[in-house]
C-alpha cells in the first residue's frame, strides 16, 4: 500500500494537521510577494505604453519594487517591528499594507501612482519576510521547526 505524500508527516509523534495548517498559511504569504514580482513586472511594459514612461524610469521602478531595494527596507523595518509589537500583529497588518499598495496599483492613473504602488508593495513583501518565517518557526512544536521551515513552501 502506497502512502500519501504527507502522511509521513502525520505520524505519531509528528507534527498535528493543526501544525501544518498553520505553517501552510504563514507560507503561503511567499506566493503573494511572488505574484506581486512577476505581475509588477509584466505590467511595467503596459505601463510604460499607457503613460509614455522611458526605459530609465522603468529601471528605477524596478529598481525599487518588490524584489530589490523597498523590500530589503521593509525586511529591516518589518524585522525591528516584529520584535518591538509581536509577529502576528505585523504578519496582520502587512497584509493589509500590501493590499493598499496592490490597490494604487491597479487603480493608477498617473506615473506616481506607480511609482508609490510599487514602493508600498516592496516595503510590505519585505517585512513580510520575518513576520511569516519567524512565525512558522515560532508555531511549530519543539523538535519539529526545521521540518517546518524547510517544508512550508510544499
């Protein structure tokens, strides 16, 4: 008989589904900041038709969007914020952070809209990053972290 490919991880002794539900959710905050780099990137072509943006201001836009310079910011900030109010206080408000910056992005009307949009969305992908990690390791039951930090992105 073939088992499941998780059923290794519900064995006595293991890790409870209440544990892997947990660092699934956390994890998933990964596939969010994903999206936001690979469709901020592909909309910066329609944008740059849309508003008549040259290649230079696509570069810095780039270059502060959500996998470069705003989200190593926001994982300095988010990092400090964490340790200062608690993960799950900043895990909850990043979310919704990135949402109002997602938001002026789809709504932009003008250049600057984009250019905020995307440096709001950076800084929330960044201080993403220890809140969900660090809860992930903070949830797991003792013994277990390593298997959980190593698996949440299944």
């Amino acid at each position: 008989m073939v088992d499941s490919p998780i059923e290794h991880l519900l064995t006595p002794g293991a890790s409870s589904r209440e544990d892997w539900k947990n660092t699934i959710l956390a994890g998933l905050a990964n596939y969010i900041d994903a999206g936001s780099i690979v469709a901020g990137s592909a909309a910066l072509v329609l944008w740059q038709k849309e508003f008549g943006l040259s290649d230079t201001f696509l570069g810095v836009i780039g270059a502060f969007g959500s996998n470069a310079i705003s989200a190593g910011l926001g994982a300095l900030i988010g990092g400090r914020l964490c340790d200062l109010l608690g993960r799950k206080k900043i895990y909850q408000w990043d979310l919704l952070i990135y949402a109002i910056g997602m938001l002026i992005l789809v709504f932009a009307v003008h250049p600057w809209m984009i250019v905020v949009g995307f440096l709001v969305v950076g800084l929330a992908v960044g201080a993403d990053i220890p809140a969900s990690w660090s809860l992930i390791a903070e949830m797991a039951p003792d013994g277990q972290r390593g298997k959980h930090s190593e698996d949440c992105g299944l």
